[in-house]
C-alpha cells in the first residue's frame, strides 16, 4: 500500500511540475543526445559517397538474399533496422519480432535544375534537404514543417504543408521511386513503369518494399515569403474566407502558401504567403531564432492587433512551427513561451522527438496515450463547420490547424485513398478541396478534469471521418478494427500488389504495421468502468 501510495504522489508530483522536469533533465539531455545524433550521421555520410549509391544498394539486397535462404516456416517479417525511436510516429511497431534489413542511406544524390527534380536517400531530412536547396534557389513542392522528417518516410507515409491547395499531398510531387522487393530485386516505379507499385507506394509505410531512392519534384523559389495575418470573428466567416483562398471556388487566385490557426469556435487568423525578394517597406521577421515568440503564439497576437504585412525568409518560413512542434510543446513547458525562458533557454528546443521516444516507457506510453490527442486528419473542406464542431465536442482541444490540400481524383482502385465524392470536386477540375485539421495537446477536459474516454472520442472522430469521405494520418494512433479500416482506404490495389510483387508473407500488412501496440479497446473499457 506504502508503495503504491508514493507511487502515486510520485505521478502526481511529476504530472504538476512537468515543465520543471522538462527544463532541468529532458532539454539538457536531449540537447546532448541530439549532438550525439548528428556527430553519428555525420560521420556516417562522411564515409558514404554519394556516388556509391549503388554499392550501398546492393548491400541491401545481399541482406534480402541471405533472408531468402533462411527455411521459409523460420522466416520471419521484413522490416527496417531503424529503431521506432528515430520515426515520427506515435506508434512503437514491434520491430523485435521481425527479420531486420539496415537501409542507412543518408545522401542527397542528384539535382537537375534543368527538370526542377531532385534524386535523395530515403533517410535525407527535410532540415537538410531545405539547407541544400534553398541557397540555390529551390524548394521540394511539398516541405513539411519538422525538419526531423525523412523525405523517404512521408513518401512512404504522406505529407501536407500549405502550399498543398496548389500540388496536393507529398506524393502528387514524386516522380519515382527506386525500391528493393522481397527477392532483393530493385525495381523502378514510376507513373508509366510498374505503375501499380507507383499508385500503391504512398500510405503503404514500409509494407511493400524497402525504399532506396526517390525523385521529387521542385519549385523555383524567393529568398522570403511575404506573409499577411488576417484576424477573423465568427465561425461561419473564417471559414467561408479559408475556401474562398484556398481555390475551393475554382475562380479566385491563389496565394503560394495558405493556412489558418483557430484559437476558439469563432476565432481564427488565417495566414496567406507568396514568394518574394526583398522589400525595404516591410519588415523582415526572423520566427525561428529562439529568443521570438512561438510561431503559433505570435499568429494569436494579431487578433488583438488586426492585420499585418512582413516578410519571412524563406527556411524560416517553412520551418515556423519547428521550435514549438507547433504547440505541443506547451503541455511539456507551459511557461516555455515566457520571454524571459525563451532568451536564457529557447536554443535549447525544441526537444527532440526521437530522444522523447527513446525515453518513452511503456508506462509513460500509457499514460500519454490517455491524456493527450496527437491526430491529423484529412477531411473535405466543404465540412468545415462541422470537422471544428465535431473537434470541439469531442476533444475540446485548441488551437486547431488548418492546412488546405488538393485531393485529386485518379479513378477507382488507383491506391488507398479513395476518390473523392463527385460533390466536393472543384467545378472544372479533377481534384476536391480538402484540408488537414490538425488536433495536437491536451484536451480541455482533462485539464479540467473531466471525465474523458479517449478511446470512445477517437472513435467518434474516426466515424465522422468515415461517413463525410475522409482519412487519417496513419503517423498517427488509429482506433479502427480491420474492416473499418478498410471502409476509409481502399485496399484493392494493395492487396494485388502485394501478392504481385511478393509482400504476401514477407513484409508486415499495412494494417498491422500502423495500429498502435496498445490495445485501444481494452484501454477504452477501462474508461467506462471509471
């Protein structure tokens, strides 16, 4: 009992104190542990030669055809030798019980500025393909807003930012992809070469293949982004102004970068950016460096100040939300955006997301899974008004992000997603208007105290997903059985791919790689028996 009590008053302390927790041991070591991460890989690519890209490839293959020699009733699962620790998803897949392959290919391999493509490893992230790139002018067409994430992995999973009302998702802009099969075979899929494995690759995470290298599109830049602040009052209003932006009419013009954050049901800042030189009427405004107010927090000021014109640089820009991992920071430190926190400490964040899951327990998995929602989620535009409701019921949880995204139509069975329905195709086109909504943090009712069933909420958001005609991030935990996964992605395409080209019995199913290891339903029992 004596234990179990000060166990108690343990959680209790740590749960109160937090930030101070955070502060003194979490930022320091994952400061060190991040340097330790970066001296490795450095090294790493020091040793690694791009032009022996296809030395390293066949290493890779030579690991499959040892797998292949093993008795197949003793073969177990391929997968990565990545630790789970090193992704960016929530989920910690159970790696130990599969055959393990390194693919450790680090380099950016080729830019041709004649086709605006650009040829990388898998492994390449976006904080360094973004230092590559724009010093020369470019950008990928979609650059996601952590610089910790892997070009090959948002291949292989999806990615949306806020140029994606003009492009779509992550995988519109991947001209092909270069993949190691069960067999140790290598094969090229592109949209007119083994264009079945081409379609399917996206939202596949790591069930197909291993991937070695992919081309992507680019985009001619600007060394800043001029970037407007529009404070907006009232539901209805903000969200009739985040279509009509976006191009969900299909005849008003199109900013480069557009996105909205809402702070509460009827208020909201919606930002809008283009591509710019330098202009010395305007002022430059420097997000990242760590004495400035967090992006997020500095977005809320204007709906007291009104609107505002300035200029961004352009990394900075696309990587604005990085310091705070937009704001779920705040529930490790609240008092993180203090000034005076910021100019003594904030260069040591943000915390790095793989030393917070290389200390996560299984108990802090637990604990965390319960009492905070990290979700992004994909839903028609048109629905707007209803995704805030549906959040606000459910979760209570703000700010909210809201990222607009071409979903286009590319017939049935032409990979997971599924087509959207003909009523939200943009007059005209052959593409919806959908968006992300992003719900990161704590929800309201567990900071007050409320009784709250994670489970039954995430169920409900995931239903309301499925009836309007959306999708889940699958970075994400899903709280879906089988068949309701495969009622929101369409798997027939998959399926055959698989057994075409020998993912069947050797690569873990889609299903099975992305749901959580926690069992979702025995955890949302518990919550009504409370």
């Amino acid at each position: 009992m004596a234990g179990g009590h000060f166990k108690a008053r343990l959680i209790e302390f740590l749960e109160t104190h937090r930030g101070l927790v955070v502060l003194f041991f979490c930022l320091p070591a994952s400061y060190i542990f991040n340097f330790i991460l970066t001296f490795r890989k450095t090294l790493h690519r020091f040793f690694s030669n791009p032009k022996n890209h296809d030395s390293r490839v066949r290493t890779i293959q030579k690991q499959i055809q040892q797998w292949n020699k093993i008795p197949k009733d003793e073969r177990k699962l391929l997968c990565t030798a990545r630790p789970n620790w090193l992704s960016l998803s929530t989920t910690f897949y159970r790696k130990d019980l599969c055959h393990k392959i390194n693919v450790d290919l680090f380099n950016i391999l080729e830019l041709d500025q004649h086709n605006l493509t650009v040829r990388v490893e898998p492994m390449v992230t976006v904080g360094e393909i973004t230092k590559y790139l724009i010093p020369r002018g470019y950008t990928l067409a979609v650059t996601l807003e952590i610089a910790d994430a892997t070009l090959g992995g948002l291949a292989l999973g999806t990615g949306m930012t806020t140029h994606s009302h003009k492009v779509g998702l992550y995988h519109e802009t991947i001209i092909s992809y270069e993949v190691v099969l069960h067999d140790g075979s290598l094969v090229r899929a592109t949209r007119n070469e083994n264009t079945d494995l081409y379609k399917t690759l996206p939202w596949s995470h790591g069930s197909l293949g291993f991937l070695v290298a992919l081309t992507l599109k680019l985009v001619k830049v600007k060394p800043f982004i001029k970037m407007n602040y529009i404070p907006i009052q009232g539901k209805k209003n903000y969200c009739d102004m985040i279509r009509l932006l976006s191009g969900d009419s299909g005849n008003y013009p199109t900013e480069d970068y557009v996105e909205a954050t809402i702070f509460s049901p009827e208020k909201a800042v919606i930002m809008t950016g283009s591509y710019s030189d330098y202009d010395p009427n305007l002022p430059i405004n420097h997000v990242t460096r760590w004495y400035k107010p967090w992006f997020y927090k500095y977005t809320e000021s204007f709906l007291k100040k009104g609107k505002h014109t300035e200029l961004i640089p352009l990394r900075e820009y696309l990587l604005r939300h990085n310091r705070a991992i937009f704001w779920v920071v705040e529930s490790m430190i609240p008092f993180g955006n203090n000034p005076i926190f910021r100019l003594f400490f904030g260069w040591l964040l943000p915390p790095k997301p793989a030393f917070l899951k290389f200390t996560t327990t299984p108990g802090v998995r637990a604990y965390t899974f319960t009492r905070q929602v990290f979700q992004d989620i994909v839903l028609p535009i048109r629905k707007l008004e209803d995704q805030i409701d549906k959040s606000d019921e459910l979760f209570d949880a703000y700010p909210l992000l809201v990222y607009p995204c071409r979903i286009y139509d590319r017939g049935p069975a032409s990979g997971q997603l599924k087509a959207p329905r003909k009523d939200y195709i943009v007059e005209g086109t052959d593409y919806a208007m959908y968006n992300d909504l992003g719900i990161y943090g704590v929800p309201g009712y567990v900071k007050r105290k409320e009784k709250y069933n994670p489970v039954y909420a995430m169920r409900e958001m995931e239903k309301f997903t499925r009836d309007i005609g959306g999708f889940s991030f699958l970075y994400a935990d899903i709280f879906m059985t089988r068949e309701e996964f495969e009622e929101m992605f369409d798997l027939t395409l998959y399926e055959k791919v698989r057994v075409k080209y020998g993912a069947e019995g050797s690569f873990p199913h889609l299903y099975d790689k992305v749901k959580p290891e926690i069992d979702v339903f025995e955890v949302g029992q518990r919550f009504e028996i409370k």
